[in-house]
C-alpha cells in the first residue's frame, strides 16, 4: 500500500449521493470509487480556495489546535485566536 495513503476514511451516502459518484466515476472514466471522491474532494477545496498541493497539511483543518504531542484540545479562554 501506497505509504501517502495509509489512512482510510469510511462515508455513508445516501443511495442518489451514491449514484451521482457513480455517474462522475463513469463520464470521467476514473478507475475506482476513490479516485472519483479524491477528485471531487481537491475541486471542493480549489473552489475554497485551498490549494492541496502547495503543502497544506490535513491538520490545518482541526477543530482543536495541533501541538507537538498532537492534537490537544485549546482553552476556548486563553485563546489567542490566531
């Protein structure tokens, strides 16, 4: 397995949301289901602005701040707000 891959992420869809993958699978010809949701998912973020290729990491998404030991979650008081 591809080590830049190492972690799965499981989504439930509803049957129309499964069939609309499907249909973007198939019109772009992409090999598999995967392919077709990482590719929806760098247009989603290039529509936001994020530019997943230039070295925005995953952890820049957090709900909770990222220290040196990982996730730790902030003191919504002492927040600095950066």
């Amino acid at each position: 397995m591809n080590d830049l891959r190492a972690e799965r992420l499981q989504v439930m869809l509803s049957p129309d949301e499964l069939a609309a993958l499907d249909d973007f699978r198939f019109k772009h010809r992409m090999p598999t289901r995967a392919a077709a949701v990482r590719e929806l998912l760098k247009f989603g973020l290039a529509a936001a602005g994020v530019d997943a290729a230039a070295g925005v990491k995953s952890s820049s998404f957090g709900v909770f701040g990222r220290g040196p030991d990982g996730h730790t979650q902030e003191d919504p008081e002492n927040s600095t707000g950066t």
